[in-house]
C-alpha cells in the first residue's frame, strides 16, 4: 500500500520544481531555456552528474540534473 504523502493526493508523491538559471546561455536567453534565461529543475537542484554542469544530452544541455521536460 503506498504511503500517504499528506498532501491529499492519495499517496501520489509531488514532485516540486524549482527555477534554475540556464548554464548554455548564462541566463541570456537561448533555444534549450525557450529564450527565458531560466529553466524549472527537480528540487533540490543541483549540477548535472553526467557532464558537471557543461551541457549534455542527459541535462538538456542546460547544465543541471533533471530538467523539467514538456511530458512532466
């Protein structure tokens, strides 16, 4: 039986996302952040763990670990 988050989702656990400012572009704007500066990131954020915050595939080239994505 899953747990109840206390929420009154049901159990369903929320995921909570945080703004996070894009490390392509430096917050100036570009085609990974839709030209906003900012990305929404799982929080806590933190860099991703496969390139340190460079850009790669696994990050969206944004830089951090776990970037929202348009199916979330």
């Amino acid at each position: 039986m899953p747990k109840d988050t206390g929420d009154g989702s049901g159990g369903t656990p929320v995921v909570r996302y945080e703004p996070a400012t894009c490390r392509h572009c430096d917050g100036l704007g570009c085609l990974y952040c839709n030209k906003t500066g900012t990305v929404l990131v799982r929080a806590p954020k933190g860099l991703c763990s496969q390139c340190e915050g460079v850009g790669c595939i696994y990050c969206g080239f944004t830089g951090w670990e776990k970037p929202k994505s348009r199916c979330d």
